[in-house]
C-alpha cells in the first residue's frame, strides 16, 4: 500500500468528519472547515448543493451556503460518497469491471448495509460507509497489477469468495485484506477497516463479527439488486440468523436497493454523464420496513 503512487490522495477528511458528526457539540462552522481542506471534495458538495434536487432554481456559490442547503444529518453520507468517487471511480482492468460497475455496485453495497443497520441497532453512518468502500482493495490491487502485469485479469468464482482464490494464488493476499490494509493507512479506525477485511469470513473476527457479517449479507444483496439476471446461491441460514432477517425481508431489502438505484438514476439522468458518478444526493437515507 505505501509503495502504491497512483491512488488518490488518502481521504483523511471522512473519518475526522465522522468523529464531528458523533460529537453533539459540533457546530455546523466546524464541519464546513473541514470540508473545505479538500478542494474536490468541496467542489463535489458544491456541485450536490446547486443540483436540481437541493437547489430549486437557487444557485449557491460557497461551501457554506452548500452545506447548510444539504443539511447537517445529511452531509456525511454526502461527504462519503464524493470520497468514494474520487477512489473508485476508475475501470478495473485486472477484473473486467468499468467503472460505472464499481461505483454502481460500491454504492448498492453501502445503502444495502445502512438498510441492514437500521432495524439492528448499528451505527448507519459507519455500515453506509464499509459498504461504500468495501471494493476499495481491488482499486489498490488493480493499480498495482497495471503496472506489473497488465495482461493479467483475475477469475471470480460465485459468491461469497468472488476473486480471493485467485488472488491468493498469484499475490499470497486478497482484496479484502488489501482494501483493510489501505484503510488503515488512510487512518479510518478500526471499526471500519476490519469489517472490510473480514466480510468473506466473517467468523474469524471475535471484536468486528456482527458488522462483518452485515457487509457480507450486504454483498450479497449489492448482487442481487445490480445483477437482475444473475442467477447465484442464496445466503448462509446462519448469516441470516446472526442478522435476525428472514428470506421475505432479505427480499425487501433487495427490492429497496433496487428502488434506490432507480431513483438516483432518474434524478441524474439529465447530468452531464461526469457528474452521474458524483453527485448523488446521499441525504435521502433508505429505510426498509422489515
């Protein structure tokens, strides 16, 4: 990881962001200071602030003004989702995935867990943001196979292990440990990092089991609602036991993200194709009746 040039320069803004937003005597001052260290990702908040969903035919021209259009319980998911554009929006050559796909699927993921974390007392903001940036090691992994062995595409099997097999094989590590491994550098703290590492096997965390285990499901849910006519096994009746969900609301949870997507599609559709992989109007949070 410390070897990798080519990434985008390390997001320390959203984990600082997280510690303010959890503190309740920060002000809204503080938060816009510290949007405002980042110049793409302030102009990516500016950008959400004057979109057709916010602005209603009312342009505002500072942060400031951005971010108390957007809102305070909102600027976080906000703040997350333009992080995540600037990592992960990039084709994938080492795993056949454009980038469409990876921002697609990173951001089915993240609301698949915040669906998840509601009705389980998890903290939403941080299940929202391990399902945003679960891909993020198959980023480091592909800049660092560009380079190395162009030529190289790896093999993905059905879920729940997709590509660590191979992966394995040819580097002794896979994506998730890559992606954990990354998110430590960039100083997330713990309770994110790990689940990332652990979502294959999520038994093997003693401290980070149950939001492992919700990024795992989510996974699966992230497939079930991006790939409409992929057919692949069901979940463990373990994992959905852990996670006291059932099949029928598993499936509504599924229908929810699908309906999600849907709306963010809509609501981008008439943007410049650029800005569809960015400024997406994160505040509407998903809440599934299950």
């Amino acid at each position: 990881m410390r070897q990798l040039r080519h990434l985008p320069s390390a997001p320390r803004v959203l984990p600082k962001l997280k510690r303010l937003l959890s503190d309740g005597n920060s002000s809204i001052h503080e938060i816009v200071a510290l949007v405002r260290l980042d110049p793409g990702i302030a102009a990516r908040v500016l950008q959400v602030g004057n979109s057709a969903f916010f602005s209603q035919g009312l342009r505002c021209y500072t942060v400031d003004e951005a971010v108390h259009r957007v809102g305070y319980d909102q600027i976080y998911e906000l703040v997350a989702t333009a992080v995540a554009s600037q990592v992960l929006v990039r084709p994938l050559s080492a795993y056949g995935m454009e980038a469409d796909q990876v921002w697609q699927s990173s951001i089915a993921c993240a609301i698949a867990a915040e669906c998840l974390a509601e009705r389980l007392n998890i903290d939403r903001d941080i299940a929202y943001t391990v399902g945003l940036l679960h891909r993020v090691g198959l980023v480091a992994i592909n800049e660092w196979i560009s380079r190395r062995d162009p030529d190289l595409r790896f093999e993905s099997t059905e879920l729940p292990l997709e590509t660590c097999e191979h992966e394995r094989r040819v580097l002794g590590f896979h994506n998730a440990e890559a992606g954990a491994a990354l998110l430590r550098l960039w100083e997330f703290p713990a309770v994110m990092a790990e689940p990332v590492r652990w979502r294959y096997l999520p038994d093997a965390t003693a401290a980070h089991v149950q939001l492992a285990t919700l990024l795992h499901l989510a996974k699966w849910v992230r497939t079930a609602a991006t790939n409409l006519d992929a057919q692949f096994a069901a979940p463990e009746p373990l994992i959905l036991r852990r996670l006291a969900t059932s099949p029928a609301q598993l499936a509504r949870v599924v229908s929810a993200v699908k309906d999600r997507l849907s709306a963010i599609g809509e609501l981008l559709e008439d943007a410049p194709r650029e800005s569809t992989k960015i400024a997406f109007p994160a505040g509407e949070r998903a809440i599934v009746p299950v």
